[in-house]
C-alpha cells in the first residue's frame, strides 16, 4: 500500500511539472469564444527524436490536430523528458498523460500475458499478414485488451517497428554458439526465457545505457529493429549484425481509459478514426526507416552482416520452442487461451 501511494503522489508531482512546463496548459477542455472546446494532451513515447516511434506519433499527431480543426494540441515527449518506458507507463495509468506508446518488452511485468509477443518465430514473415493479424485478431484486441483495461491502460492499435535483430561480438548463426552469451534485454521475463532458450545469458539494461554497455564489454550482444540498430549506433561497437527476424518488435498506442471515456463522443471518433489512418502508416514507416538503416549500416561500417540459412533458422525455431512452455507456465490458463487464439489466427492467415 505504501509503495502504491508513493508512486501515485510521485506521478502527481510529474503531471503538475509537465503542466508547469507547458505554460500552464491543463488536459480539461477550456471554453473558446465560438463556444466549443479545446483540449490540451500529452503524448510520450520510449525513444529518440527521428525514430520510428517519434515519426509515428508526429504523424498521429498532425492528423488528429488537423481533424479537430485546431480543438485539439497535443505536446509530444520522447524518452527522457519525463521519465524512462515503465515510468512513462506508470504516469498514463494514473492520469499524468494523456496518450503514450506502451511496448510490451517494457511492460511484461505490469501485464504479463502480453509477454507472447516477446516468444520467437510467432508471427508471419510476411508483413502484410501481419498487418492484418494486429488489425482483426480477437486474441489480441479483445482477450488481450482486456488485461491492460485491467490495468488501466487501454491499447488503440498494436503495431510493429519491424524485424528484431541481433548484434553481437561473436558469431551467433547457430544456437550453440550462444552459451554464456550475455545478451542485453527489455526488462521482460519472456525475452529474458527466449534467450536462455539458446543458453545465453540475458542481461536486462535501459536503452539508454547499451552503447556504453557494448562498448566496455559489459553485455556481448542485444536486439533491436534495424532502424534502432543504426539511430544508436551499436553497430559501430559489434562485429556481426545478424537478420535472423528472430520477432517483432511489436508496440502500442494507448490512451488513459478514464481520460478517454470521459471525452465527448465526437472527439473519441476522431481519435479512433486517427488510430485506423495511421494504421498503414506505421507499416510504411518502419519498411522504409529499417531498409534505409540497413543501408546505412552497410555503407559506413565494418560490421558482418550475416543471413540465416534455412537449416539455421529451424534450429533456432526449435530451440525456442522452450520459452513457449516457460510463457504457459509463468502466465497461467488466461495467457495460453490467448496465445493458443493467437497462434490460431495466424495460421489461418498464413494458410489463405
């Protein structure tokens, strides 16, 4: 009880600072002389300026502003200006933001059955299914929703930031070459267990500190999309960028329920009509910023990029299948129905 009431009075302090910040703007509609209202948001998201998230939440951004015929301003926040991913996570569930990207990676412990999307070889290669998994599936928007409202987060859209990745400084191609790896992780126990899978050894450290844990030799490796990959440029301290596509780096766009359900219903259209227009183009942005990375990363290091064969990939295909038994064990009945939904879905896509 204490630390609850601690963490809602800290997330108290860090609302009224954003809003002193701010000129003194308030997230409650203010009467405009015409009558109407105007509503003043934030919108954090978990990395740099000019990353995929920040590209995304700019172009949600513009496209809501512009629908509202200027009711609505939103003050966008990258990491860093108002805490790391989990505080930022924290501050939505108790009102001090508006709208934020939650990535499960960041969030396994607040909702533990979003943990699925952190198990290897899951989804489709192929994005355009994926696509159309993320838009339809119950599992995901229904089953799963549900356990973040249970948290007071509600998801608008999942969507992805591309292929997972891997850097290492040593040859990693086949399993068995990643005994005593120590690989550099999201705070999740699910990637943590996916690794292990391979017998490294999963060192969870905030985004901010890998460069400089790669540098010293304090992890050997870590996972991150392309585009991340280049933007911090950790592969300029690593010998091999292997493209296994091991999984997705799936995120979220999610708003404070209470926050939302208090709006009126001309203005949650609106919202929920940005979510479906930004759809698209969330795929769009993370194609072209990880190809262009690649690129980039080709052109200016040293690094060896590496591709899987076939028989590589169904070793390590096999080889994860251990972390799905550790999923089942560690979430319980209501997180096997979801991903035995899940894993239902994405094979009646992949089969059309």
């Amino acid at each position: 009880m204490m630390k609850k009431t601690i963490l809602i009075a800290v997330s108290m302090f860090l609302a009224i600072t954003l809003l002193a910040g701010c000129g003194g703007q308030t997230a409650a509609p203010a009467p405009t002389p015409s009558g109407g209202e105007t509503y003043n948001w934030r919108f954090a998201h978990e990395e740099n300026n000019g990353s995929i998230q920040d590209v995304y939440v700019k172009e949600f951004v513009r496209i809501l502003e512009e629908k509202s015929g200027g009711r609505i301003n939103i003050d966008i926040y990258p990491v860093g200006q108002i805490g790391d991913a989990t505080q930022q996570c924290e501050l939505l569930q108790n009102g001090g933001l508006e709208f934020a990207m939650v990535s499960p990676g960041n969030t396994g412990t607040i909702v533990p059955e979003n943990q699925l999307f952190s198990l290897h070889f899951l989804f489709s290669e192929d994005m355009e299914k994926n696509k159309e998994i993320f838009k339809n599936s119950k599992a995901l928007n229904e089953m799963l929703n549900k356990k973040y409202l249970e948290k007071n987060i509600k998801i608008l859209s999942y969507w992805t930031e591309g292929t997972m990745e891997w850097t290492t400084s040593k040859p990693a191609n086949r399993p068995e070459l990643w005994k005593g790896l120590k690989m550099r992780t999201m705070p999740s126990p699910m990637i943590v267990a996916s690794y292990e899978a391979y017998g490294a050894n999963p060192t969870p450290m905030p985004y901010m500190e890998v460069y400089s844990g790669l540098q010293l030799n304090m992890i050997e490796g870590q996972e991150n999309p392309i585009s991340a990959i280049e933007e911090m440029k950790f592969c300029e301290v690593q010998k091999y960028l292997t493209l296994a596509s091991s999984s997705l780096y799936v995120t979220t766009t999610a708003v404070n329920p209470k926050f939302f359900d208090s709006l009126p219903a001309d203005i949650q259209q609106m919202i929920l009509e940005t979510v479906e227009e930004t759809r698209d183009f969330s795929f769009k942005a993370q194609e072209e910023l990880n190809g262009a990375a690649l690129d980039k990363i080709k052109a200016s290091t040293d690094i060896e990029v590496v591709y899987l064969t076939e028989d590589e990939r169904e070793m390590f295909k096999e080889a994860s299948k251990a972390a799905y038994d550790v999923y089942v064990k560690n979430v319980g009945k209501d997180g096997e129905a979801i991903l035995n939904k899940l894993r239902e879905e994405i094979a009646a896509v992949e089969n059309k």
